[in-house]
C-alpha cells in the first residue's frame, strides 16, 4: 500500500535535501511552521560516528551549511533526522 500512495522517504525528500555547492554541503528544508529539532549526523561506512552531531530547532524553509567536513577524506553517510523523517544520502568527501 505504501508504493500506491507515495513512498514515506520520498515524501521526505521534498522537504529534506543535501546539495553540494562550491566544495560546500548545504541541507536545503523545508518544515512546518512549528519549531522542531533538525539532528545531522555524518557516519563512516562502518556505521560509526566520525563528527559530533549537530542539532539546531528550524522552522518554515531555509538552509543550514554543514562546517568542518573538509578534514574528511573517503564516502560517508550524512543522516538528517527530524521529527517527521530522515534523510539519508552516500556523499565522497
């Protein structure tokens, strides 16, 4: 039934989206007009934490740019969370 009525992670990613810009990695989203907590996190492929995780409240549209990534070096993944969903996406770094 989920595939005849629109997959959930592809409805996510009409609010949640990773972008590369310049060398940058941005997280484009957009939200309810509610305050909610965003929570980014960056993983080897072992599954391991490799920077801090960072969390900041977001509502409405807007974009965050993710700082120090340029001491990474091979492909991870960047996992967005937020109340409603996830975002998960392979970058090489």
């Amino acid at each position: 039934k989920l595939i005849e009525n629109g997959s959930y992670e592809q409805k996510l990613d009409h609010q949640l989206s990773l972008r590369n810009a310049y060398g940058d990695w941005y997280i484009d989203y957009t939200l309810d007009d509610q305050q909610q907590q965003v929570e980014i996190r960056i993983l080897n492929m072992a599954g391991q934490l490799v920077k801090e995780a960072i969390s900041f409240g977001a509502s409405n549209a807007g974009t965050y740019r993710l700082n120090n990534l340029q001491d990474l070096n091979g492909i991870y993944l960047i996992q967005v969370k937020t109340k409603d969903g996830f975002l998960n996406k392979t970058v090489k770094l």
